[in-house]
C-alpha cells in the first residue's frame, strides 16, 4: 500500500464516513510498514477519524460531504506531491501548510 494509492482510492470514493474510516487503516498500515511516512500519515488518519467522530452519526448534505472529502484531497495532494519530491524539506514544509490549514479551518488558529 503506498500513500499514493491511499489518494487515488479515496478521489474515487463516494463522498462520506465509509472512505473516511478506509483512509484512515490504509493510512495506519502505511504507518506500520512505511515509518518514514508515519507523520504525514497520522495527520490524514487524524482528520479522517475526526470527521467520523463528528458526523457519522448525524446526517449531512451531499454538498458538506463533497466539500470536505474535496477538502481532504486537497490535503493529500498536496502531501502526495511533496512525497513524491523526495526531498524532506519539502515534505515537511507540507505537512506544516496542511495543519496550519486544517487548524484554521477548524477555528484553531
């Protein structure tokens, strides 16, 4: 399982909590077996559990699924391409833009 593959699943997927909690054990396998991607994959895991935590038991508009999963990849685009620069500046200088995004869009920061 490569982190890549994670995205493409997940651009594929219906918008909603099932490919959220799919994301989230792909991204804790990649953490057991890819430790060199452990962070970026736990800050995914995190949003994905958060976002199941939130709204799985309530029911939203497809249009709020939408937004946030298009949200997610964005995130893990942005990740996915840093990866895949292969330099560990960079990817850290990612990681560090998606949570700063992800606090601000949560009221954080």
């Amino acid at each position: 399982m490569s982190f890549s593959s994670v995205v493409h699943e997940f651009r594929n997927a219906l918008p909603g909590t099932d490919a959220f909690k799919r994301v989230r054990v792909q991204c804790e396998q990649i953490i057991r077996t890819v430790p060199e991607q452990a962070a970026l994959c736990f800050v995914i895991g995190e949003f994905c559990r958060a976002y199941v935590l939130f709204y799985e038991d309530q029911e939203v508009s497809p249009e709020f699924a939408q937004q946030v999963q298009a949200q997610l990849l964005g995130y893990m685009d942005s990740l996915e391409a840093a990866l895949s620069n292969g330099d560990s500046c960079t990817l850290s200088g990612a990681l560090n833009e998606v949570v700063v995004a992800y606090a601000g869009s949560r009221g954080l920061v």
